[in-house]
C-alpha cells in the first residue's frame, strides 16, 4: 500500500491530509468540547521510527496535544524530523523523541517517561534505542483529550493498519498494545493477538505492567 504521508504538504496552513479533510471538519463540527477535537495546527504524528530498523512496534490511540507542542513544531530541525518520518526518510534518531536536541519538547518529556524503564534494562543508548522502538496511533491526529469512537474515522488510518498488520508479521519484531485495545482489534482480526499492557492510563513499557517473560523477551530481542 502507498504511504498516503508522502503527499503531506508542510508549508500548508492546515495540517490535514487532502484525503482527510471532509472527514476530519466532519468530525470536529460534532464535537461540543474544543479539548477533544482535532488539532488542525499540528502536524500529524500516524508513526514514529523506522520501519526497517524496528524491533518492538507499540500501537497506541492518538498523539496528545501539550503545552508547547505547536511551539515546539516551528522549530526547525523538529519540524524536519517530523515531516521525515511521515516519509519514512528519517535516519538519524529515527524515534526522534529519543533524540537529545528534542528531549525538551512535549514529545521527548511525554516518551521519556514512558520508555525509562525500558532504556535501564535493556543498556542500550538513545541513539541505538531509536533505531529498535516504532509506535503506531490508531489515529493520526492530535487531541487534548480523546473522543474518538471506536470506528475508523479518516482514510488516512488504512494506511497504520496496513503498517501495524505488516510490522506484526515482519520476522523478529515484537508487537505490543498501549492503548486503544477495542479499536486495534475491530480494525483488523490479527491484532486479536496482540499483548496489551496491563494499565492503559498509565501506559509505561515496564516489567510491572506487562507479564515479566513478555519484557524479558522484549529486552532480549532490543539487545540481539
């Protein structure tokens, strides 16, 4: 399947994919609350990491809406990062928030927490880490909060269910399910095989919230 997010233009006003957009005014016109609509401002995040480097795939809901994200999107060499990986062209620091020049943003802080028991137990360094860790939202735009229903919404989504499905079979990776269990699942019958973490409100990839030998394997898998 063709990545619809090559066709992504950075120098447009709205963020919203071409083949998104009708649904996307659609969606936000019934949402009463402002906190759960769609940030139109903010570049999508469907993927973060490299495909080909991958080891350990997350498949998550949506990319949140913090504090200074918008700030942190006109900076240049963030902005760059993220317009790559949509193209899947990013080779240095492919899961960028790792990167140590992006550690300040929304996204560093957000995945640094997320990650840090896995970055202590596994010894590898942030730059080898990036290229092991790929995260895939079940929906690629930003929120504050989530009001997404459990059916599919944009076009744009075909596309993270293809690369979910293909990730989920590529030999040697490990797929794992932060959130959004119910959607993955009604998506596609493979994802019913999926492990999910234990706590999906405080989704940390940790030893405590997934059954210890599925972290082990996952440590052994990140260090080979």
């Amino acid at each position: 399947m063709e990545n619809p997010w090559r066709n992504f233009d950075r120098k447009s006003k709205s963020m919203i994919l071409s083949v998104d957009r009708e649904a996307i005014e659609h969606y936000n016109s019934e949402k009463r609350s402002k906190a759960t609509r769609v940030v139109k401002g903010s570049i999508p995040s469907p993927f973060i990491g490299s495909p080909s480097s991958a080891r350990l795939v997350l498949l998550n809901l949506n990319p949140g809406h913090r504090g200074s994200d918008l700030e942190d999107q006109k900076k240049p060499n963030f902005r760059k990062a993220i317009v790559l990986t949509l193209k899947h062209e990013l080779k240095d620091y492919p899961f960028y928030p790792l990167n140590p020049k992006f550690r300040h943003t929304e996204a560093g802080k957000w995945w640094t927490k997320k990650l840090d028991r896995l970055r202590e137990a596994s010894e590898l360094n942030d730059a080898i880490l990036s290229r092991m860790i790929m995260v895939i939202e079940w929906f690629p735009y930003h929120s504050t909060k989530c009001g997404l229903p459990e059916k599919p919404i944009c076009k744009s989504q075909e596309y993270s269910f293809y690369l979910a499905k293909k990730m989920f079979h590529k030999p040697g990776v490990i797929t794992v399910g932060m959130r959004a269990m119910k959607r993955w699942r009604s998506a596609d019958p493979e994802f019913e095989k999926v492990r999910f973490l234990r706590s999906n409100q405080n989704p940390c990839i940790s030893r405590g919230n997934m059954d210890g030998r599925l972290f082990d394997r996952i440590i052994k898998r990140l260090r080979q």
